[in-house]
C-alpha cells in the first residue's frame, strides 16, 4: 500500500501543480471581460481576485522548483537556461509593445483599457514576465545559498521579507498612506539586493572555460535584466499592461529585475577579475580528482605492473612534469638494498641510471625526504648529470615511506630550471603517501593470491594422497578391522595400506615419513609404490623391508628416514608375522595379557644393507578368539595437552584393555576421542594413523 501511495501521491501533485494555475488565470481573465462592461465596485471580489493570482504564482513557482530539482545542477548551464528564458520573454513583450492593445479613447491619468484580446495577451505577458522573475529568484537563490556561511541564507531571508511586504503594500484598495510603507520596503529591499549581490563564491570554483561562459551569459542577463527594468519604469506599455493586471505582481517583477541587472552586472565583473586565477584552480582540482583516482586504483587495481604504469602517468599530469620514474627498494638480510626502475615515462632506463647514480640515490635513501633541485646545470649534487650533459632543467623526487621505511622514490622532471614549487612538492608527497599504500596493497594481494593458488594445490595435492589410501578393507570372516590416517596439515606423511597376497593372506602396513607436509607426502607416496611392488615378491615381513631399504636409502634426503611396520595375517592359521623397522610397537592384547610387541628393526635409509639386515628382527604371534593387534604412527602417542604432556603409551593401552570386548571400530572412535580429549583442541599437532585389527577366530571354528 505504501509503495502505490509513494507512486500515486508525486503524480498528483505534479498535475495539480501543473492544471490549477491556468484555471485560476482563466478565471482571473473571465472577471476583468465582466469589469471591463460591467462597473463593479465589489472589494471582496477584488480580493478574491488577487488571492488567485497570488495562489496561481505561487503554485507556479513550485512546479518550476520542482522541474529544476530534477535537472542535474551545473552552474554555468544554470545561468544559461536563465538567459534563453529571459531572451524568449524579452522577445514575446517586445512584440506585444510594437502592437499594443490599449484602448487609446483612456486618457492619459485613467487606467487604460483593454478590449477581449487585449486583456489575454496582457495577462500572458504578466504571466511570462512573472516566470522570468520566478526562475530569475530560484536562480539566484542556488548561486547565492552556494558554498553558504551562517549568515548568508539569514540575508537572502530578509530580502525575501522585505520583497513580500513591499507586495503586500502594493494592494490597490488599501489607503494613500500604505504607499508610504511600500516605498521605505522597497528601498530597504533594494538595499538587501545589493549586500546579497555580493556573494559570489560560485565563481572561484568555475574552470577557465566555465568562467568565459558565464562572462558572455552574465553580460547578456545583465543587459536582459536592464531592458526589463527600463521597461518597468517608464510609461511603456508592459508597464501599464503589469500595473493594470496585478499591481503585487508588478512590484515582485520589479524588484527581481533590479535583483538580477544588480547581481550579474556584479558576477560579470568579478569574473573578470578571477578569470587569471582560472589555470590555478584547475590545476587544485585536478590534483584532487588524481589523488581521487589514486585512492580508487588502492583498491581496484590489482596487477602490479599497471599500477606502477598508472603512477608514473598521473605524476606527470599532477605536477605538469616532462618525464617520470619509480624506483623501488628490494632488501635481503644484510645484502646492499637493490633499487630497480620498474616504471618510467618518457625517459630510457639507461639515462634514468646515469642521472640516479652516485650521491643523488643515497642522498633519499639516507635522508628519507623529499630532494627538488632547481637547476639541474648548476647544482653541485648533479655535477656527473652536468658533465655528460644527461639533463637540463629541474628535478624533484619524494620518497616512499612505510611504516618510517624507504620501499622507494617517485621523480619527476621539467625542462626548466625552477619548475617545481611547494605545491608541486605538498601535492607529489601527499600522492607519494597514496601511491606507497596502493604498492604495499598490491604486494599483499598478490601475497594473497599466490598464497590461495597454493592452497588450492594443496586441496588437490590432499585429494590426491587421500585416493593413495586404501579405498576399502579387506573382508574375512576371521577379522574385524578399522584403519583411519588424520593428516596436522593439507596433506601429511603417514601411510598404511592392504594388500590381498593370496586366498588366505594379507599384507598390512602403517608407515611414517620424518618430518611433515609436502614432502613427507611426497615419500609417502614413494613408498606405496614400493611397498604394492615388492609385496607379491617377498614372502616374509623382514625380507620386504630389507629390499624396501634398499631401494630407498639412494633416494631419500640424509635427514629423512622412514620408520614402518609390516605384518602379513593368514586367516587360515591365525598367525600374524610382524617385522619392524624403527616403528611404534604393535599393541597386542590376548584375554587379560597386554603386550607391546617391538621386533628390532632400524628406520628406513638410516643404514645400509648389511647393518639393516642384521638389526632386523621378525616377530611371530598366534591368534586366539578375540585378540586385539593396534598397529599406529607417533603421531598418537606423541599426541600433547597445552602444558606439554604426551599422551603416552599408558593412556593408549589403558584405553585399549578398557574396551577390547567391543568391536575395532568402537575401540578405533575411542582412542581418537580420548585423544582428542587430550589436546583439547579439535585438530591433532601431527599426522595420525591407527589399524585395529579383531580376530574373530579361524575360518570354520566360530560357532
């Protein structure tokens, strides 16, 4: 409902505004046929008579404020507009005054008289010349509001006062005395017309261009403004023809007149007197409107490269500059900082290198303040730029500061000598404080950018590794067994597998590669290839694990090793085979009895073969219904709280023994949460891998 009343209600008001005017001149019209054949001596109807002109100005006035707050304000088209209004109206009255339709049997102190069509075209010139007065106010309205102090709509108030007590002193049934009070208003509103005739401030903001239109536009105001007047004050027939449709309306033109001759014959002249200033203010304006583009390029320029492009442009529009150059400072460590050139405007990299070096580069980078040279030809601190006649004129650089650290140097050339002024060196520096935060943006986002590529990669490196991980268990009606592997980052360096080796075999393995992240994944995944290869050859745990380091010790960094356990179950007997290679003991609990089972075995690529060989034990148990074997990486018992404590074996087993009646995927989701317990925290601080394996009992033994 609120949104049809907000689409009706603007309607009607601009309809009203736009339909009630010409009923009320209708009617105005109407009465002065009656008055002119009939005598009537009727007060109220005289009354009623200027109320709806009054009203019908009046809404006129609004439907014009209304059509002009529409229109996108420019001053010069401002008073453009004003001028071919004036020009229209001046034109229509001209017309009507070559002609005129006054009955010439009035004589000369009686009020004219005017047949039919005399009455309607004096009413349409009253009617024009009232919106020229109307648009002439709102006009000089805005110019005066504009840029406003605290007492300035306060005296444009009084003038619209005084304005309307001269108008109401000019009511025609009112006493010979009133004409008293409408002279002193007049003259006190011809005063208030001047004091706000002075201002003028609209004019110091006009451009060079802007300022030779309203030169032309006020010139011709100032004369429309004049013939207005001239015609208002003398016996012409505009007027008698005023005079004899309203006389208030009479005064109110009157007066916008003198407002508008008095108020751009002052705009004329003091245009003139600013039009020198015109290429000083263009120049403020446009080192606003490019540190304004530079505040945006902040934000919306992301590649480094036309960033410093843009930079080097916009200095040589900000300060009129011939050529320009950014210098930017690389450190590393305790190495002397690499300046490089990586913009340049119309000048070579090469002469750049032949003006910058020696004292005048250092002569920044020590000082860390803005360097102008007046002229270059004669400076002691560009003598090499004299004697290889490099340069003429002036130069002047500003640093680069972030955070009171030099990231570079913006300069700037004129091929004359005393180029650069203190507004050149205010604004360069205010631009160089822009263009500092808009490089150091640009290095974080692409910070950032790179940063995401490299996440993104290692989202896929993590999806991949994940698909390196069995997809699936084996299954058997001997074993209930459960595997999971927690990487502390994107992807991690544990490993375990299966391998299916024949009907009744499987071959089990949980490794660990030193270290963490990309490249313990990549030996991870090393060691699947290896460990799928060399399962089907060998036919024992120890065996596979001597050949494993034989083939890993040429490949793997010195400080890497590889620690593993390797086990091969054959449901058909119920044994289980285990040979270690400096790995975590398996936990093996059988009924009441708990047992760490830790065959030697050194860590893969530590030693060579032979040493390998013979630290290298296999281990071989026998299973009864319902025993439990945990085969895990450091990464669980190695697992610590906030003050430090490991998790430990203790805990391990104790959970364990607490559950080993339930089944391996109750004791796997046990262990993990009392670890997680543990660590208080919901992500683990290294990688973390657990097989629980339950044996059920041999094939054909369980009831």
């Amino acid at each position: 409902m609120d949104r049809i009343e907000s689409l009706i209600m603007p309607r009607v008001k601009n309809l009203l505004l736009i339909t009630v005017p010409p009923v009320l001149f209708l009617v105005v019209f109407v009465y002065d046929i009656v008055r002119a054949t009939v005598n009537l001596e009727l007060l109220w109807l005289d009354l009623t008579r200027e109320s709806f002109i009054i009203v019908a100005f009046v809404l006129v006035y609004l439907l014009i404020e209304r059509s002009r707050s529409n229109i996108k304000r420019a001053t010069t088209k401002d008073i453009g507009r004003l001028l071919i209004v004036c020009a229209v109206v001046l034109s229509f009255v001209g017309v009507l005054s070559a002609f005129g339709f006054a009955d010439t049997t009035s004589q000369e102190n009686e009020q004219p008289r005017y047949s039919a069509m005399g009455i309607f075209l004096s009413m349409i010139l009253a009617v024009g010349v009232g919106i020229v007065s109307i648009r002439a106010l709102l006009t000089i309205k805005d110019l005066i509001l504009f840029k406003r102090k605290k007492g300035t709509k306060r005296n444009y108030t009084i003038y619209v006062i005084l304005l309307l007590g001269s108008m109401v002193f000019m009511l025609p049934f009112l006493s010979m005395e009133s004409a008293l009070f409408g002279t002193l208003f007049f003259s006190l509103s011809v005063l208030a017309i001047v004091a706000n005739s002075f201002r003028q401030s609209w004019i110091v903001y006009l451009s060079r261009k802007e300022k030779i239109y309203v030169i032309v536009y006020s010139a011709f105001l100032f004369i429309a403004f004049v013939l207005l007047n001239v015609l208002f004050f003398e016996k012409t027939f505009t007027n008698k023809a005023l005079l004899a449709f309203s006389q208030p309306l009479h005064r109110f033109t009157q007066l916008n007149a003198i407002f508008g001759a008095v108020y751009f014959g002052m705009a004329f002249v003091s245009t003139l007197f600013h039009l020198p200033t015109a290429e000083v203010f263009e120049r403020k304006q446009y080192e606003i409107t490019s540190l304004h583009n530079l505040s945006r390029l902040v934000t919306q320029v992301f590649d480094f490269n036309d960033l410093v492009n843009t930079v080097t442009q916009m200095t040589l529009e900000v300060c009129g500059a011939k050529s320009a150059w950014l210098e930017l400072i690389t450190k590393d460590g305790d190495k002397p900082p690499l300046v490089e050139v990586v913009s340049a405007r119309y000048i070579t990299k090469d002469r750049i290198e032949n003006i910058s070096t020696g004292d005048l580069r250092d002569l920044i980078i020590e000082s860390k303040k803005y360097l102008l040279i007046d002229e270059v030809s004669a400076d002691r601190r560009t003598r090499h730029v004299k004697e290889r006649k490099l340069l003429k004129g002036s130069l002047l650089s500003v640093p680069l500061l972030s955070q009171g650290n030099l990231i570079g140097m913006l300069y700037a050339i004129k091929e004359f000598e005393y180029g650069f002024d203190q507004d050149d060196i205010d604004v360069l520096t205010s631009f160089a404080d822009h263009v500092t935060i808009a490089i150091e943006n640009s290095k974080l986002i692409a910070k950032s950018i790179e940063r995401e590529r490299l996440e993104q990669e290692m989202m896929v490196a993590q999806a991949m590794q994940k698909r390196l991980l069995p997809q699936g268990l084996p299954t058997s009606e001997s074993l209930d067994m459960v595997a999971v592997s927690e990487s502390s980052q994107e992807v991690g360096g544990d490993y375990y597998d299966f391998v299916q080796l024949s009907k009744d075999k499987v071959g089990i393995v949980v490794g660990d590669v030193s270290g963490k992240g990309v490249s313990a994944a990549f030996y991870m995944a090393e060691v699947k290839g290896i460990f799928l290869s060399l399962s089907r050859m060998c036919s024992s745990p120890k065996d596979l694990l001597i050949r494993a380091n034989e083939t890993l010790i040429g490949s793997l960094e010195k400080k890497a090793f590889i620690s593993l356990i390797y086990a091969i179950l054959d449901s058909k007997d119920g044994t289980l085979h285990i040979a270690r290679a400096g790995h975590c003991p398996v936990i093996y609990m059988s009924g009441e009895h708990t047992e760490l089972v830790r065959p030697s075995g050194l860590g893969l690529g530590l030693a060579n073969g032979e040493i390998f060989e013979r630290s290298t034990e296999e281990r071989l148990l026998t299973l009864h219904e319902g025993d439990v074997c945990i085969l895990y990486t450091d990464g669980v018992t190695e697992s610590r709280d906030q003050s430090g404590e490991e998790f430990g074996y203790d805990r391990l087993v104790a959970v364990a023994q607490r559950l080993r009646k339930n089944n391996a995927n109750e004791i796997k989701n046990s262990i993990l949460q009392e670890v997680r317990n543990h660590i208080g925290e919901p992500t683990y601080g290294d990688d973390m891998t657990l097989v629980v394996i339950k044996w059920l009992g041999k094939q054909g033994e369980r009831p």
